[in-house]
C-alpha cells in the first residue's frame, strides 16, 4: 500500500476566485481562513439571512465525526468520503485512525481549491488518498485508480455521502447516484449522508438557493422524505434520519430553540 496517494489532476489556474465556491463558503461557517472575499461576501449574506447557519453546520460537522468514529468501532476500515470540503481538523481519517490506525480514507471532490490543501492536511499521514472527481460521474470514481489503491470491494466500506448531495440538482438524479454507488458495496458496508433541509426555517431558503445559485454550484434543500429515499437498499441504523444533533448525541440532545436552528438532516445505514 503506498502511502499518503495524492492524484490531485489539477492546474491552479483551475481555481476561481471570481465566483464563490461552496467548500469556501462552508469554511467560512466554520471558521477556517481557507476563503476568498468572494467566498465571505457570500456566506455573510448567507449569514445575514439565515444566522443558524453557521451552528447548523458546526453541527453537521460534529455528526460528521461521531459517525467516523462508529464505522471505525464497528469494525469498518476504509472509507470513501465523497464532498470531504476543506480539511477542518479533526478530518475523517484523523477520527478514524485514533480508534484504528490502519484504516485506509480515499477522499474525493470536485472542487480544486480542496485538492489545494489535501496534499499537507488529509494526505500527509499513510494509508489515506485524495482525487478530484465528481459524484455525478459515480463510475469514474468507483474506477480511480486512487480508488483502486485503497479499497478494496470485497471487504465492507464505509461510504459518506455528508453534505454534498445538496449540491446535485433533481435532474442529475442523486438518488440514482446513490444506487450506483450502493451496488458497488460488499454487504455489511455503511452509508453516511447528510443534507440540508428547509423544513424547519420556511421562505429563508429560497433567498439562499438564489445564492448558491451564483456560485459554482446550486443548493437544493429537500424535506424529509425526499432525503429518506436516497437511503433505498440499506437499512437505517437508530435513531434513523434524524436532525443531526439528535444522531447519537455524545451528551444530552440540545434543547428544542438550539434544535430548530439546525437545518440538517443525517443518518447512518447498513447494506443489507
Ligand atoms: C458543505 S461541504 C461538506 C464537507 C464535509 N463533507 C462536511 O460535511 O463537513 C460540501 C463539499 O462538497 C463538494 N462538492 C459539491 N459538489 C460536488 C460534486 N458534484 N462532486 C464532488 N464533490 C462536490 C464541495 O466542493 C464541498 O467541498
């Protein structure tokens, strides 16, 4: 197994600072300096009109880690994070690698300016890749080489779909994303996903798509049901789909005026 595989594929002339960048405007929720004022300007306006944003995604990060370390605990030992975004520490193979530190992490977006920082911060330790690639194009992912280097798909995956689906509209079929994905995986694998949802907030929503939709990619909020059905072919481990401040909690579930605020659905599953 070669160590810490980087095929980043890129030029750096790929990078666009004249448009803000989803993963750039997420770094910005979390606080990271990883962002242009392009990327600000937007994720403030964002903020402006929606402010539980920035728990939200603190939140969806937070779910993003116990569900590592679960997989990691139940056995799993490798891991394709699909939309993995700009590392934050602790990164996936970092949550991971503390229960096991042989378990191998293919990272995989779209989006050059996080293929910018993998090299030092998701590649820099053994047994983890990273490539630029698309989840629309499921195939070319499942085929990568990188991929080919640290799964192995007779033994069961951890998949984690955690805030991209969002980005793929109606027409490019996530649920049949999912699928392809899916009838890729040995039984026994893990789904992991999460996804933005504007059940609990209303009218707010429709002025952030309009945001989103003048960055590099679109964001499409779906309720409850619509999510659920990306989860056809596995079954839901409890608590099921949940706000993800509610997914297996590490203390007391926040209170219900904190819980509101999180427009964010996740869940983990098995493949049966
Ligand atoms: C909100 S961030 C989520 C990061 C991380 N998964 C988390 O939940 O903390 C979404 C990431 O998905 C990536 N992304 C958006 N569309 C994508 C696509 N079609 N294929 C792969 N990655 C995509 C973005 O570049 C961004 O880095």
């Amino acid at each position: 197994m070669e160590d810490g595989v980087t095929d980043q594929g890129f030029s750096a002339d790929q990078i666009d600072t004249s448009r803000p960048h989803p993963a750039r405007m997420y770094d910005f929720y979390l606080g990271g300096w990883d962002n242009y004022e392009v990327d600000r300007e937007a994720a403030q306006t964002v903020i402006d009109i929606l402010p539980d944003i920035v728990p939200a995604a603190r939140a969806n990060r937070e779910f993003l880690q116990r569900a590592v370390r679960f997989l990691a605990e139940s056995g799993i030992r490798q891991i394709i994070d699909i939309g993995t975004g700009i590392p934050t520490s602790p990164n996936t193979h970092e949550v991971a690698q503390a229960v096991s530190p042989d378990i191998r992490i293919a990272y995989v977006d779209n989006d050059p300016i996080v293929a910018t920082h993998a090299g030092a911060r998701l590649t820099g330790t053994g047994n983890t890749g990273f490539f630029l690639g698309d989840v629309r194009q499921p195939r070319s992912i499942l085929d990568h080489p990188t991929i080919g280097k640290l799964i192995d798909f007779d033994q069961p995956v951890g998949l984690m779909l955690v805030a991209v689906l969002h980005f793929i509209k109606d027409e490019e079929d996530p649920a049949g994303i999912v699928a392809q994905l899916r009838d890729a995986l040995p039984d026994g694998s893990y789904l992991v996903l999460s996804h933005t949802t504007a059940d609990f907030h209303g009218g707010n929503f429709a002025e952030i798509d309009k945001i989103y939709t003048k960055a590099t990619a679109t964001l499409n909020s779906r309720p409850h049901a619509e999510i659920l059905s990306f989860f056809e072919g596995f079954d839901l481990l409890d608590p099921g789909l949940v706000q993800v401040p509610l997914w297996r909690p590490d203390g007391p579930p926040p209170p219900p005026e904190e819980l509101r605020r999180v427009g964010f659905y996740g869940a983990v599953a098995t493949k049966h």
